[in-house]
C-alpha cells in the first residue's frame, strides 16, 4: 500500500506521541508509525514511574520545565487522566551545583528549599541522607505508561492516525518537501517525516543524515518492598514518598564501590524504584538479555539496605529498559531538509515530554528552530546543569 501523507512520526514512544498530539492540536494532518504493540517493554517509554525531577541550573532546561509543568495538566484535563504526583523530588549527597539550582528555580518560578538532614529524615524516614539536602516541591513522579496512552489517544482525538505494529524498514529524501518511508506492509510519502525511535536511531538514519554519537544500554533498576506494608503505610508512602537523587563524593573512599548517582521513586503497588544512573552494559535494542547484570544489581543491594531504610533489599523486582544517550547527555533536537530528529532523551528526558512535543512541532511547521543546545552537529556542551535523574 502507497499513501501520500503531510506529516510522518515514526515512533510512538513518550516522545513521538507528544509530537503527534502538538502537531494535530494545530490542524496539521498527523500519521503515527509504531513498530511494536501498545504497553510493549522494547524502549525507554514504559512503566509506572518516572522522576519529575526539577533540579536543573541550565536556563534552557529550567525554561522546559516551567513549559512542561502545565502542558501535562493540560493533557490529564483533556484525557481524564491521573499522570503527575507532585510529592517532590529530594536531592543529596555531593553536587556543587545545589546553590546554582535553587537560584534558577527561584528565578522560574519553582520551588527549592534546603535542609538540613536530620529535618529531612524525621520528614521522610524511609530515607537517610548524605548532608545538605534540596527539596523541590513542585517535582514528583510521572505515570509513564499512563502518560503515552494519553498522549495517543489526545492525538487521536483530535485527528491523527495512531498505527501499531508497523516497522519502517528505510527512509529516503527525494527532495526539500518529500521523504519517502517505506515500511514492511508498503510505503508513504510525506512532506515531513519525525524520527523518534530511541534506540533504533542511528540504523534508521544511517545514510540518511548524520548524528552526534548515541550510546545504547541496557539499565536495569530495581523495584523494593516497602518494609511496612501496613494499609496506612501504603497509603502515606503513595502520597508521601519523595522521589530521589544521590551523588557520591568521588573523592571520597566510602564511595569507591558505586557504580554512578542513584536515583529512584515511590512506585504505587510495585514498591520504591532505585537505579544506577546511565552504566548499563551496551547492547542492540534487538538483542536484548532482559536480564541484570549481577554484580551491579548486587551493589544497588547494597545501596538499599545502607541509604533507604524503609525498603527491604532482600525483596525486589529487578527491570529493565535502554538508555539511548548523547555523549554530554544533552538533547537532540534538529531538523536537516524534511527530517526531523528527537534522539538520546534517556536517562533524564521523560519529564520534558509535552515541551519536546512542542519543540519538534516547531520544527516540523517552521515556526521556531530548537536550542541551539541541542543541534546535531554541535561541538559537545558542559553537561545539562542539574541531576541526571531517570525520567
């Protein structure tokens, strides 16, 4: 089958959906391509939880959040959909950037307080804390499953045509307005074609443009049993419970046998999630073990039972999902002739969703270009200014 379509996203994960939901809320005529079925495990895009994490210092980045936060009530409002807690994020251990964070966010408009650990322990006792601690109240954890169904069926809503089990195969640039996606069931030809597919970038643009280096791993978190499982408990540690992020001191000997930051969150009827940040092993998105790697889920043992007492490291549901990052763990954010790309968002892209829906609408129309920061062909930038945090 040959069809002649304005817009293609290939894609249908966080990122895709998000682009297609901003683009038909316009008026422009959107077709979603989505090689795997709806609540597949295959990308970076599922499960229940996801850090809204606020502790940013990078002004773009801020500026993203202050975007995000309203656009995902606006699509709960439009879907009747339950997708952000705000029970905050708490950060600690050693990160210099504290002050400069607490100054952006109060700039922005958002929240950062600091306390001391003790405060913070008597307030959040499933938690012991490592010095200073910042605490974003405006933060707090995403319903990440939740939050592709709704954009999907947003999108849908207002017009876009929502396709599952379609694997393009090739993309091919015959001109400045017409890009032809061939798929294993036929082709279409677009004016724009939207490349969000993660793991899969680099073999789906190979030839097509070039990107900065993306890395794909396999990480593998964790979810822990709450040691009181007391309805009450329950109850508190789904309302209450922060989401999480602690840096070691790398200078600090006490810290040799950690792998990176942790980070992790309260995960209603499945327990607290920690994870190491982003030193999964590598691995082909098609190939994939599905299996953690024992000595560093060992270790994330080891973390519990030292740093979340209110977890049990004895009981645990071990997961997993790919990272697909940049080398400075920035964004890509592009567009070369009619493609346009939206790449290496894991490890802390989940909570910007609805802002990079926006972002890649804009290119899509023409109607503003992305952060510099963000260019395929940039020289690598300093980092994102903030926690690096599962999102």
């Amino acid at each position: 089958m040959d069809e002649n379509v304005e817009t293609v996203v290939i894609g249908g994960g966080a990122m895709g959906s998000a682009t297609a939901w901003q683009l038909v809320r316009r008026g422009r005529p959107v077709t979603l391509l989505e090689r795997f079925e709806p609540g597949h495990l295959n990308g970076a895009s599922h499960g229940a939880s996801r850090n809204f994490n606020t502790a940013y210092a990078d002004p773009t980045y801020v500026g993203m959040l202050a975007e995000a936060l309203p656009l995902w009530r606006e699509l709960e409002e439009e879907t009747g959909s339950a997708l952000l807690a705000q029970v905050g994020v708490v950060n600690h251990g050693a990160n210099p950037a504290f002050d400069r964070v607490a100054e952006a966010l109060t700039g922005a408009g958002l929240g950062a307080e600091f306390l001391v650990p003790e405060a913070a322990a008597e307030r959040w006792p499933g938690i012991r804390f490592d010095g200073r601690v910042l605490h974003n109240p405006d933060a707090g954890r995403l319903n990440a499953d939740a939050a592709v169904t709704a954009l999907q069926a947003a999108a849908v809503a207002a017009g876009a045509s929502v396709r599952h089990g379609v694997r393009v195969l090739r993309l091919d640039v015959q001109g400045d307005d017409r890009v032809r996606v061939t798929h294993e069931n036929g082709s279409i030809t677009a004016r724009r074609v939207v490349v969000t597919v993660g793991a899969w970038t680099s073999g789906l643009l190979a030839g097509v443009l070039a990107t900065p280096r993306l890395t794909v791993t396999q990480e593998q978190p964790a979810h822990f049993a709450l040691r009181d499982t007391t309805p009450a408990a329950l109850h508190r540690a789904g309302t209450e419970w922060p989401g999480f992020n602690h840096a070691p001191d790398r200078s600090d000997p006490r810290y040799a046998w950690w792998y990176s930051p942790v980070y992790g969150m309260y995960t209603p009827g499945q327990g607290v999630k920690a994870g190491w940040h982003g030193v999964g092993p590598g691995t082909d998105p098609d190939a994939r073990s599905f299996r953690p790697e024992p000595v560093q889920l060992a270790a994330l043992q080891r973390y519990v039972r030292e740093w979340l007492p209110g977890a049990d490291a004895d009981v645990l549901e071990p997961v997993t999902c790919t990272y697909t990052t940049t080398v400075d763990e920035d964004f890509v954010l592009d567009r070369v002739g009619p493609v346009i790309v939206g790449a290496g968002f894991s490890g802390h892209g989940f909570k910007f969703t609805p802002s990079v829906g926006r972002i890649l609408a804009d290119l899509v129309t023409g109607a503003a270009p992305a952060p510099s920061r963000f260019a395929l062909n940039r020289t690598p930038n300093a980092g994102p200014g903030g926690w690096l945090a599962r999102a």
